[in-house]
C-alpha cells in the first residue's frame, strides 16, 4: 500500500512539473513569434523563463533521483542551459557544472556514482550503464550542450571523444566516419540525433544546435589550419562554416578568412602556368584588373593604429569613457616618439595630428571634462596659430564645373589649419557654456567667428551656401555653430537683440537649419515681437513643397570632432515652443501669411 500510494505521489508530481514544463515553452514560443529579432523585450523574456526553468528544476532535484522522471528532469535542465547561456556573455561560465550534477543523477537512478569521476569519465559510465531508450535523446541534447562549452574553451579532442560514444550508443555496429584533420566535423555530420519526444517541450530543436555545433566547428578548425599556414584546408573549412547557422557579424569575420586565404595562395605567390586549370587566352584578367587596394585592406595594422580606430569606434558609438582613455592612451604614444609609434606612409588609417587632438577634446567634453577638452584646444589653437595666412582667398567653382586639379596643395593646408584652430576656439566656447560662464563662452565663439573672417570667397554670383569646396563646407559649418553658440549665450544673458542678429546671420549660412530658425524666433518672441515670431514659426515649420524640410547639408559627412558641437547646436524645446505659438494663435486669431 505504501509503494502504491508512493508511485501515486511521484505520479502527480511528474504531471505537475511536465504542465509547468508544458506553460514555460509555451510562453517562450509565443514570445518568440511576436517578438522574432534581438531587444530589451526579447532578453527581459529569456531571463524570465532562465528564473522558471531554473526554480522548477531546483524543486525536481529536491527529491531523490527516479528513472521515470528523468527524461522530464533533463529537458528542463537542457531548456534551463540553453536561457543561462543566452543571458550570459561567455559559454563556458559555470554552466557547465550543472550538466554534470544532471549526469550524476542519472548514475543515481542507475544505483551508480560517479562523484569522483572527471567529466569525460563521467559521460562514458553514463553512456555505458544507460541502456532505456527514453533516455536516449535528452542524454543526446545534454552532450549536445557539452559539445558547445567544450567548444568554447577549444576542447576539441574532448567533443570528439565524446561524439564517438553518443554515435556508438546509438549505433554501436556503425562505423561513425572517418579519422583525420577534419574528424570532429565529420563526427558531428555522422551524428544522428535521436526522435524528440512531442510531450517533453523544447526551447530549441537538437537539430537546430547540431547546425551551430558543426557551423562553429568548422570556422575553429579553419583557423586553426589558417594558423598553420594550411591555406587550402582552411579553405574548405570556412566555406563549409559559411553554409551554416550563424549571425551576420560572424559570417562577415568567416568571408574575410576566406578572402585572406585566397589572397595568401593566389596573390601570395606565382603559379606554375601548369597549375592553372582555366582555359588560357592572349588577354588575361590580370592584364585588366589591378588591386592595390588589397595590400592596404589586408596589412597587419600598427598597434597606434588599432588604438585609436578603436577610439573613434567608441566615440561613434557615444561609449565617451573607453573613446577618452583610448584617445590618452594614442597621445601618449605619440608623446614616446612620432616616428616609432606612427606609420606614416600613404596607407595609415590616422588623420591628421590635430584632428586626432580634436577629437579627444570632444570626448572629453561629452564626458564631462569640460576644463581638460579646453586644456586640449590649448594646444592645438598654438600649434596653427604662425601657419594661418592673414587673409585666404579661395575661388568659387563656377556651377556645372568640376575642380581641375583641385585646389593648389598650399591653399588646401591652409584650409586644414584654419579649420582645425577655428573648431579649437568653437569647442572651448562650448565647454565654457557647460561650465556656466557665459562670457567667457562669448569670447571664444567671438574668436573663432574673427579667425574665419580670414576666409574669403569670390568667383561666380551664386548663393553663399551653394556650390561650395569640401573643405569650405566645413568652414560654413563651424561658423554656424559658433553663431548659433554665441546667440545661445547671449539669451541666456538677456543680451536678446544681440542674440538676434546672431540667429539671424546663422540662417544667411544655412537657410532653412532647423536649429537656427527655432533659435531666431524663440529670440523675436523674447523681444516680444510675438507676430513676426509666429510668422517665422509658420514659415519654417512648413517646408515649400517638393521639399522634405530635411536641413540644408543634412547627411554630408562632417569631421568626427564636429559631432558632439552638432549635438549640442540642436534646439531642444521645439515642441514646447511650437505649442507656445499655437496657443498664440488661437487667442489672437491672427494669421501671419495674411
């Protein structure tokens, strides 16, 4: 009577805990389909179903290990790993352990132990003592997932052990495939994963992780025998990778092995013409295609070189901490020596020296170091201060025309240094403005305004902003910023009128910069001139038609140092000034095109 009403009690359990099971796969699946792509939502919903997974099999491995619970007990163990290393950043961090207390269970319910076994020990009792055929495929799922941390720590003679036992478990009279180089890819190829079970739930077929093993496999090994220098293999290797389930950034990283594997075997060297299988013609391809740019694409970089692409990386993607200690740590470099620290030949990734300083300015400065990003400006501003001409004339190019030649190489320095000193001044002038002293804010957009006077442009009677240089461009573009600064500074020190014609002159640049005509009537409606405010507010708000109202030189590509000014420039209360006006309006009921 008590067996009975033990098997009764083990009975209502296993129900209870495969209903659960049941519930926590059915919430991820239909998760997953109204949620199929990467996002806060989709990893909040992951480590959700880790916490369930995870506290119902906490709850099954408070009892005593029992055969007919086990095949339940390991799917939720496999869906439990599966969440734990989605929410994880590394493979190989501590799940592991938990395969092995799912093994030890086994051995448990088997009336064996294997607490002093090594891992792979401990498969091969497993495999040895298991002979029930409901266990069979979560034991596979569960050497499947050993298989991806081995992988991980680049235990490759451990998955093939291991895949030999599984394919000899399931099928000790086969043959499961050939010994070589390439044994453990063709170990997981012969690999036969076992029929699921429809009433055990799964997360993620075993098939599905088969792919990813074989894909992941095939991409170690190619690097591998690319180390080694055995191009041909790791060809074929990547391109057996490439077929396989993988994300795009990883398929990008397996084409460029694959790209420097055909140039070291076909570029690297002369063939014999014997060697050549392709059909032979008076004019060959090479005669017509020329690649240097392969030299530079696939040249080992200069580790000042990684240093600050990786600064520029991380400035891009406002990580502004880790882009201000990349910056320092490249100035540094150079600080040890030009020569030694930088390559200087045509094919550097580096822009020019003060560029670079800029550009760590304005990391400091979105970091908050307001007093080093001017300390950092110092420097620059000295350093181009005697090589600025006291007055540039630069000819327009007339419309339709394209640049012969281009600017004289002379000129175009000049250019590069009076950009570079005016963005120092237009950058302190900033930092000044975030530190609060307004005046002093003042002087440095004033100083830099009085360095791009220097600049002056004649040729053809076309607009200001229209057919400008590149580099010209760039110039217009700092003087916006620093007008549209400066006019910042002056509301804010009730200097409106002078505010005004700061605006005013801004929008004479760049017609129609969203920035500057928020600016323009934010300062006319301070002036209380509130209907000419409200006729510019109309007149800006509605683009002429065939227009998208997108800024004028919206997309053009600025200096990276100009980016953080740029941001800042922007108008921040446009909605609350477009329902200022509209308010304004509707009391007045005055209608400014009349």
């Amino acid at each position: 009577m008590k067996r009975r009403r033990g098997a009764a009690a083990e009975l209502s359990c296993l129900q209870a805990w495969a209903a659960e099971s049941q519930a926590l796969a059915g919430r991820w699946r239909v998760a997953r389909c109204s949620r199929p792509g990467p996002g806060r939502a989709a990893e909040r919903e992951a480590r959700q179903q880790r916490d369930g997974f995870g506290e119902l099999l906490r709850r099954m491995w408070g009892l005593p290990a029992a055969l007919p619970t086990l095949p339940l007990e390991l799917t939720v163990l496999y869906n439990s790993l599966l969440f734990a290393v989605g929410a994880s950043d590394s493979a190989i961090e501590g799940e592991a352990e938990g395969i092995r207390q799912g093994l030890l269970r086994v051995l448990e319910a088997c009336g064996a132990c294997g607490q002093d076994l090594s891992t792979e020990e401990l498969w091969q009792k497993v495999l040895q003592e298991v002979t029930a055929r409901e266990l069979q495929a979560p034991l596979h799922r569960l050497g499947a997932l050993q298989a991806a941390w081995w992988l991980a720590a680049s235990r490759l003679g451990s998955i093939a052990g291991l895949f030999r036992l599984l394919s000899n478990a399931e099928d000790p009279g086969r043959a499961c495939c050939r010994e070589g180089k390439n044994e453990l890819l063709s170990l997981l190829k012969a690999w036969r994963v076992p029929a699921e079970e429809a009433s055990l739930p799964l997360v993620e077929s075993t098939e599905n992780l088969k792919e990813i093993l074989c894909t992941a496999a095939a991409f170690l090994q190619g690097l591998q025998e690319l180390e080694a220098g055995n191009f041909a293999t790791a060809l074929s290797l990547f391109r057996e990778a490439a077929g396989g389930f993988c994300s795009k950034r990883v398929l990008a990283q397996i084409y460029t092995c694959l790209g420097y594997c055909a140039q070291q075997m076909a570029l690297g060297k002369k063939l014999p013409a014997a060697a050549s299988s392709s059909p032979y013609f008076l004019i060959q391809t090479e005669l017509l295609v020329d690649t240097p740019i392969l030299a530079s694409l696939l040249r080992r970089r200069h580790p000042s070189e990684v240093k600050y692409l990786l600064a520029q990386r991380c400035l891009q993607d406002g990580r502004v901490a880790d882009a201000v200690e990349h910056y320092l740590d490249f100035l540094a470099l150079l600080q040890e020596g030009l020569q030694q620290q930088v390559p200087l030949d045509d094919s550097s990734a580096l822009p020019r020296i003060p560029e670079v300083i800029l550009e760590t300015a304005s990391a400091l400065e979105q970091a908050g170091r307001h007093q080093d990003a001017i300390t950092m400006c110092d420097e620059v501003i000295s350093r181009t201060t005697d090589l600025i001409p006291r007055m540039l004339r630069v000819e327009r190019p007339s419309p339709g025309a394209g640049l012969v030649g281009g600017l004289l190489s002379q000129k175009k320095e000049s250019l590069y240094y009076l950009a570079w000193r005016a963005a120092g001044y237009l950058h302190q002038g900033w930092a000044w403005a975030k530190l609060g002293e307004s005046k002093e804010a003042i002087t440095k957009f004033s100083r830099c305004l009085g360095d791009l006077l220097q600049l002056q442009l004649y040729g053809s009677g076309v607009e200001p902003t229209e057919n400008l240089l590149p580099d010209v461009e760039v110039l217009q573009k700092i003087r916006l910023l620093s007008l549209i600064g400066r006019g910042m500074q002056f509301l804010d020190l009730g200097r409106h009128k002078e505010a005004l014609l700061d605006f005013q002159y801004s929008l004479q640049i760049s017609p129609g910069d969203p920035a500057a005509a928020s600016y323009l009537v934010l300062a006319l409606w301070k002036l209380n001139r509130k209907q000419e405010a409200a006729a510019y507010w109309q007149k800006f708000s509605k683009p002429p038609p065939g227009e998208d109202g997108q800024q004028e030189g919206q997309g053009r590509s600025f200096p990276l140092y100009l980016v953080s000014c740029l941001k800042q420039a922007m108008f921040p209360h446009s909605e609350s000034l477009a329902r200022t006006i509209q308010d304004y309006l509707a009391t007045t009921r005055w209608d400014p095109s009349s």
